[in-house]
C-alpha cells in the first residue's frame, strides 16, 4: 500500500478483516469500512483513475437524486449508494427502502461493496460492456467516473471522445431517465464550486459531447465541491456536479445502437464535421 502512513495501513487491515467476516456487518463497522478501506491497496487504482468520492460529498449529492430505483455506475466500493440508501430519512418518512444496482468492474471493490451495502445489488462488469437492456429502467443514474483520459473498453451509445466521464454519462443515458453526476471542473459547462458565484463555461470537450449526444449539463442544488476537496485519497480534484435530465433531451439525439459486448461490432457514429468545431472555437474565444 504505497504512500500509505502505518496508521493509514492498520487502519485499512482492520477494514479488510471486517470484509471478510462470515456475517452481516453492524452499521459502524460498515462506516468503518468506508472510511479505511484504501483504493490505492489495488494495484489497478491509479490505472483506472479510480478515486472513492469523500463522505460528505456524498451525504450531499442525494439531495440531488429523486425516485426510488437507483442505479450507480463505476461504484467503488458503494460510497454513493451507502449515502442514497438514505436510511434513517426514508424510514422517518415511512417511505420502502429504495432499489439500489451498483456496476463496478473491480471485483475487489465489489467485494467490499457487498459488505457494506449489501442492500444494493452488485454487478461485478465494465459499464462500457454491459448490456443495458438487461438492467432495466431507472428513476435516476448517479456516478462518479474514472476522471479524463483513462484506458476504456469501449464507448458509450453516441460519444466518440477521449474523456471517461462523458462516456459514462453517456451510457447513463440507456438506463435511467435522470443522471447526477461528479465530474472534473474542466468538463462542466459551468463552475459553482471554488468560486464567488455561478459562472458559465462551455469547453471544448463538453461542446463535442453535447454535440454528439445532444445532452445538456446543468447545476440544480448548486453543490460547491471544493468545500470536500480535502476528503479524497491520494488526489485533489477541482469537480462539478452536474445533473443531466435524459428525457428532457433535444430532439433529433443519434439513434442508440443495439447492446453492446466486447466481441460485438457496433454501428458507426459519425462525428460532428469539422465546420461545426470551428464554430465552437469561435464561440468560446
């Protein structure tokens, strides 16, 4: 566990003999877990740009999520939905637990996952391969992705760019009807965190995905992320959260090609002509 300080490494031993217990955990031990479990124990954890979002960021994106089945793509090891389980609030207001699926490709993290919000169910799969047909619909999607320019194993329905998030967001799109969604500063077509008030901006990155999806990013509760910037592990990244209404799209979105698997060809998306970039670029500068 490298960069690790010895209490930082007992403090993940413990977490890790709690995972492998051969019974429920109580919910302090699932705290615990959560917040000592380290993603850099894995040796995949800087590969994958995977990052486990800060606690209190978490506790306040659910304000964000609506409806009662959830589904959170490249989950971790369940921060996200331990916090959307919303337990003692929907218990309060006498409201069932709601539907949780949680879709990670680490099979180490989806064994945590399972320990700590084993009211969730587990996919252990890549969110670019899966079929999303077999998952059915939800209320709202939530994610917070691999970060930028990361090894992928494929793209999503309509994206053809470089950037991980875009892609998740996009895949987000064939499942859920709604989308919240962590995501870097430099990709929102927006900036509420970090400074004095609302600010737009509109990168070229995020003009080709709204291009080629036909998708808008939105702030809705206005979170400033840089209050939890001290929160992650191993990394400070300037975020957005964005929220994404999928049903509420422009008309006229590229057509969704038949589910996807690694061993499939998939229909060709052609990208937006070179004309419309350059009004793009003439657009930001």
């Amino acid at each position: 566990m490298a960069k690790l300080t010895k209490e930082q490494e007992r403090l993940h031993r413990e977490a890790a003999r709690l995972v492998k217990l051969d019974r429920d955990l109580t919910e302090e031990e699932r705290e615990t877990v959560l917040d000592h479990w380290q993603e850099s124990s894995t040796t995949s954890n800087s590969l994958d740009g995977a990052f486990f979002t800060p606690e209190d960021l978490a506790l306040e994106l659910r304000l964000e999520v609506c409806g009662q089945r959830v589904i959170d793509l490249c989950a971790g090891i369940g921060r996200l939905a331990w916090a959307l389980r919303d337990k003692w609030s929907r218990e309060w207001e006498g409201l069932p637990p709601r539907e949780l699926v949680c879709v990670e490709k680490n099979p180490a993290y989806v064994e945590v996952g399972r320990k700590v919000v084993p009211e969730a169910r587990w996919i252990c799969a890549d969110i670019l391969t899966l079929d999303p047909a077999a998952l059915g619909r939800f209320d709202y999607a939530v994610a917070n992705p691999p970060f930028g320019r990361v090894e992928r194993a494929g793209n999503g329905p309509r994206y053809r760019g470089p950037n991980f998030e875009f892609h998740a967001i996009d895949v987000a799109s064939t499942v859920a009807r709604k989308g919240v969604f962590i995501i870097p500063q430099m990709s929102s077509p927006f900036r509420t965190s970090g400074v004095p008030c609302y600010e737009e901006q509109r990168s070229t990155a995020y003009e080709r995905f709204h291009l080629e999806t036909g998708f808008t990013l939105c702030s809705r509760v206005g979170i400033d992320t840089s209050a939890y910037a001290d929160g992650w592990r191993g990394v400070s990244p300037r975020t957005e959260v964005v929220f994404a209404d999928f049903e509420d799209a422009e008309e006229g979105l590229l057509p969704v090609p038949a589910p996807r698997s690694v061993s499939t060809p998939r229909t060709a998306v052609p990208k937006p002509t070179a004309a419309r970039y350059e009004y793009v670029e003439a657009a930001l500068f």
